[in-house]
C-alpha cells in the first residue's frame, strides 16, 4: 500500500487519531479513503503533494475505512474520499474530491 509510505502523510486508526488529530497544534486534513475507491485513488497525488507543499502549516492524515470503520462511522463519512478539515480539534470544513486549486481554496476559507 502506497499510502503507508508517504513520508510526509501519516495514517491514523482509532488507536492515534486523538493525539495526532484532536490534539494536533497544527490545523489537521484527514482523508477518509479505501484502497478500492478509484476517485481515491485519484486524488491521492495531489493529497501527497500538497502535504509536502504545507509542511510544517498543516498535517495531512489519511484514514483507511477498511482499517478503521468505527471511526469512518463516528466521523458520519457517507463517501470517499471524504476530507475532513480540523483547526483546534474541531472540524470546520468537509469536502469530496477536488483538485489542487479546490484544496487551496478551502484551505484559505478554513484554516
């Protein structure tokens, strides 16, 4: 699985997403995926790319609902990807796919 090598994109399961999410200082992007999802799989470069671009500003997760399904369940995710936009532990934006133009955008309107 590509996604679990992407150094500057860390995955979370229940175990983590508290500290590395809820308590993040920095604001937080989860991508909520499956490995079957092609639309997933098609934005994925640019998740990646945006997270070397924003290193250090933002943290991108990626969150496997396969791995984690209880927690894709918590977070009321109905699609995927579905990204998920954390400031100070809580959520303040959601999105489906977009391009790079789209996630700039709602980085400025969020964060």
């Amino acid at each position: 699985m590509l996604f679990f090598l992407l150094a500057a994109v860390l995955t979370v399961t229940e175990d983590n997403f508290q500290s590395e999410v809820l308590e993040s200082e920095i604001p937080v992007v989860v991508d909520v995926y499956a490995d079957w999802c092609g639309h997933c799989k098609k934005v994925a470069p640019i998740f990646f790319s945006l997270s070397e671009e924003k290193e250090g500003e933002i943290k991108f997760v990626k969150l496997n609902v396969d791995v984690a399904p209880s927690l894709a369940d918590q977070l009321e995710v109905e699609a995927y990807p579905t990204f998920i936009f954390y400031k100070d532990g809580k959520i303040v934006g959601r999105s489906g796919a977009m391009d790079k133009n789209g996630f700039n955008k709602m980085f400025q309107s969020v964060f």
